[in-house]
C-alpha cells in the first residue's frame, strides 16, 4: 500500500509546500482537494506556469503521484454533471490522476430511496464508461446518504463495473455501525482508493490514533483482500478550521500508519 494525503487538510498551500511535505513526511502521493485557497482546480491550474501539465511534471521529478481528482459532482442532483465530468476528466489525464471521486450526496426530498439509487447509479455508469473510455476511473465515496458499505454496494450494482468503484472512506461505515468485515464484503472488490481519518463515536475528528475508528482492523481488512492502492490521509482543516495546522497532523499521521503498516506486514509501494 501507498500513504497520500488530501489537499483538504492544506487548502491554502502551493506546490511548494504541498511537494516539501509530502517529501519530508514520506508520502507517496497527493490527492487534489484545494489549491492556494479554490475548489476550483480547473481554473488554478490553467493559472500554474505551465499549465496542469508543468504541475504534473515538478510531482513526477520528485517521485510523488496525483493520486486522485476530487470532484463536486453529486450523482443525486437531477442535473447530468456532464460539463464537469468532461473538464474534471480533462484535467485528471493531464495531471495523470487515474481517479476521480464523486459524491452519491442525499436523498431529494420526495423520492425514495430506491429511485434516487437507481437515478445516481444509471448517472455513475454514464460517468464511468466516458472515464473509462479515457483509462479512467470514478469512485464513489462511503458518505452522504451512501455512507456504509451496504447502500454503496447497491449503488455501485446499478452503475456496473465500467469505469466505476469506490473510496472507502473508513470513518463514515464506521460512523454507520458497519464492521470492517462486513464493509471489506461489501465493497472491498470494488475499493481503488481509501480515506483514512480517526474520530471520537460523537463525530468529533481527532489525530490519528486518537478517536474511536479502528483503524488498525481496517487496514488488516485492506491487506486480506490483497488492496495495493492508497491509503489516502483526509484531514479536514478546510471545514474544520479549528484542527491542528498540516504542519502538525500530516508528520503525526505518517508516522502512526506507517507504524501500523509495519505491525500488520503491509509492504509500502
């Protein structure tokens, strides 16, 4: 397995200090959240010297991976989400990010749950054979309405396998009263990125290793299963402002997952 970490937890970092931490800290990849301070990381890019493609280059020289896009796009919405699908899926190749993450989001009022599950699977699916089509792929995270591994599933057996999968984010199917074992036989075939964040039972966000997701048997769910992909650190000082600074969690949760990785016999890379 491979250790990332989300530009949510450094929204107003450049590349600079984005490539220095992740170097200092020994991560692998980056998955992109905020840039400088926007969401929009069309617009941010186009502005890089370069271009998305120049920004790729200076990860690559370095040897760190855009391991993941993340979109806004929320499959529930009654809109197509076509025009950001296609320049999401634009910059995705240029930056040679293989995923992309999508949301499932909430159930509209007045439609049930079944409707909106298959309206957001069919909406997937159409996502899923464009990126396909590009060697893409789009990963539906645990969260939202959608947050255990159980209404996953369901979502992911309407969109089918092309093109599609999921981000286990392990907080949400925890947060749902969902077992490690019972969201790895859920999803687990279907998993090609991973969140990884700790919290107390309240919802409260704590430092890794602090709070009350277990981690540990997750990461162990991960390796029986034979998962090789990222696990991918979302800390989120962006809509949590009142965290501890990157500087501080991103060092702190390094060195306790690679702890773990080396007490379960999880080879990094």
């Amino acid at each position: 397995m491979k250790l990332a970490f989300s530009t949510l937890g450094c929204p107003n970092w450049g590349i600079d200090e984005i490539i220095d931490s992740a170097r200092t800290n020994g991560y692998d990849g980056v998955q992109l959240r905020f840039y400088q301070g926007t969401l929009d990381l069309n617009k941010a890019l186009a502005d890089f010297p370069g271009g998305a493609r120049e920004f790729r280059r200076r990860f690559e020289r370095v040897g760190l991976a855009i391991c993941c896009l993340d979109t806004s796009i929320v499959l529930t919405a009654k809109d197509e989400a076509t025009g950001e699908g296609q320049q999401m899926m634009d910059l995705a190749l240029a930056l040679g990010a293989p995923h992309l993450r999508v949301f499932g989001g909430e159930i509209p009022e007045g439609e049930t749950r079944d409707d909106a599950t298959r309206r957001a699977g069919e909406k997937l699916a159409r996502l899923g054979r464009q990126a396909g089509q590009r060697g893409l792929r789009v990963l539906l995270e645990t969260h939202d309405a959608f947050s255990s591994g159980a209404h996953t599933a369901e979502l992911l057996a309407v969109a089918g396998d092309e093109g599609t999968g999921a981000i286990w984010d392990f907080h949400h199917p925890f947060r749902m009263g969902e077992s490690p074992e019972r969201t790895a036989r859920l999803i687990g075939s279907r998993t090609y990125h991973v969140h990884v964040k700790d919290a107390k039972k309240d919802g409260q966000l704590t430092p890794m290793g602090e709070g009350e997701v277990p981690t540990k048997d997750l990461l162990a769910q991960l390796h029986r299963i034979g998962y090789t992909g990222y696990v991918s650190l979302e800390w989120e000082k962006a809509w949590h402002p009142e965290l501890a600074d990157a500087q501080v969690a991103f060092p702190q949760a390094a060195r306790y997952l690679s702890d773990l990785f080396k007490e379960l016999g999880i080879s990094r890379g």
